[in-house]
C-alpha cells in the first residue's frame, strides 16, 4: 500500500473552490481527501480527477452545518487513513465548505442567521476542535474568509460578520497551536465566478462588469485563481507563513 508524504483533508470540495484546491493540491503531490453533503457522483468525480493528477484522493460525507456528526466523521475519516494509506494523521485540514446569502441586516431573519453562524462559524471551530488530534505536528490549517471583511457591500453583514469571526479564530489556533508546528492562516477571496456567486449575478448580471471595473487587474476572479494559493500554503517555501489573512482579489476595491 502507497504510503504518502502529505495528505490534505478539503470540506465542500466536490465542487468551486474547493474542488480547484483538491485538483493544485494533487499537482503539488499532496494526497487529497474531500467531503461533500449531497453530491456523491460530483465528488467521485473530483477524486477521479484527483487521480489523473498522478495523486491519490478520497471522498467523506460531511454536513458541516450539523457539529453533533464531527465525532462520527472523525472516526470514518481514521479508517479511511488507515485502510487507505497506512496512516492516522493527515498534515493540513482546509475548511472551505459554504454558501451564500444575502439579506440587509434590518431584513435578516433569526433563522438565516444560524443557518449561516452553523456552517461558516460554528462548524469550522468545532470541526476543527474535533479534528486536531488527527493534524500532523508541522501542519497546517487553512480557513477561508472573504475580501467582504475589508470592504462592505450592503447585503452581506451577517455572513461577513462570520467571516471575521473566523479571521480571529485563525490567529488563536496559530498561536495555541504553535508549539507543535502547526500553522494557522486565511485566505479571503474576492468574488469569484462560482455557484456560490450563481444566483447573484444571474440577477444582477451587470455586476460583472462592475467588479472588473473595480478590480486592479480588470476582471472578475475565477476558481483558478484561489486554488493554487491554497496550495502554495501547504508547500515548504510558505511554511513561515503563520497567523496571516491573505486577500486573493486581483486587488478590489483599492
């Protein structure tokens, strides 16, 4: 059985961004193991591709809105790395799983806002909690955030506000986690042309043209814009990269 040098673990990853980071991370060599909700055929689909990559990858159901799984996920997930690779520890965990909406704060209801607090807050500290024993020591964390916590577009206070909430989390798990090694930073995208922007800009399809004209590098972000900075991260020559929020926007809103 094939043992690896690194095996990373991405939540949402059977399609978007997180898709793209499984397929730079398997470029790089690195083992890919990801998890979707619904979609069993779209994340076969990814691992095959995984595959043709020249890396190995897997996929783990996973409904990060619902933190009572995480202890039953976390024992799946050990006897995937056993039976798979001869191992009990993977070396980063990547928590991207999300989605999007939007409401202005006097029209956002109490039920909007734990569907959202549930995936994009509670369920990344606790997954995250639940599976630290299971990160290798000079490993690495990996959470995304969003440019909307610089810049404010109205609409979007509820889920920004959980973005920051993840930002300060990040910089507590560098720093508690430190001393075994292991690194903490995030990456907040611009808005990038996935389905999570879909409804958006099928509404408003006159907002591509304006964020390419608010952008420094004229366009609207694409996946593959973001997946090979995740994967940079979880190279050697960024491992002093600790405790940082890193915006990947082409540079918005200057």
């Amino acid at each position: 059985m094939k043992k690896c040098a690194k095996i990373a673990l991405i939540t949402g990853g059977s399609r978007g961004l997180g898709r793209n980071a499984a397929l730079s991370l398997s470029g790089k060599g690195i083992n890919t193991i990801i998890t979707y909700l619904k979609n069993k055929d779209e994340a076969d689909a990814v691992v095959r591709e995984i595959g043709k990559n020249g890396s190995e990858g897997a996929a783990l159901q996973l409904d990060v809105s619902d933190s009572s799984t995480f202890r039953v996920f976390s024992l799946g997930l050990h006897s995937l790395l056993q039976d798979k690779w001869d191992r009990d520890k993977i070396d980063f965990l990547i928590n991207n799983a999300g989605f999007g909406m939007t409401a202005p704060i006097a029209g956002t209801t109490e039920e909007q806002f734990d569907s959202l607090f549930n995936v994009h807050f509670k369920g990344v500290f606790f997954l995250t909690q639940t599976i630290l024993p299971m990160i290798a020591d000079q490993g690495g964390i990996i959470n995304f955030s969003s440019g909307l916590t610089r810049f404010c577009i109205p609409g979007y206070g509820a889920y920004a506000s959980m973005k920051g909430a993840v930002e300060t989390f990040t910089k507590y798990l560098a720093k508690e986690l430190g001393q075994r090694g292991i690194r903490a930073n995030v990456i907040a995208p611009g808005a990038i042309d996935t389905d999570f922007n879909k409804a958006a800009l099928e509404t408003h399809p006159e907002m591509r043209g304006f964020i390419a004209s608010q952008t420094a590098l004229g366009r609207m972000g694409e996946p593959d814009d973001i997946g090979g900075v995740v994967a940079a991260l979880c190279t050697d020559e960024l491992a002093w990269i600790n405790a940082q929020r890193i915006e990947a926007s082409g540079g918005m809103f200057l």
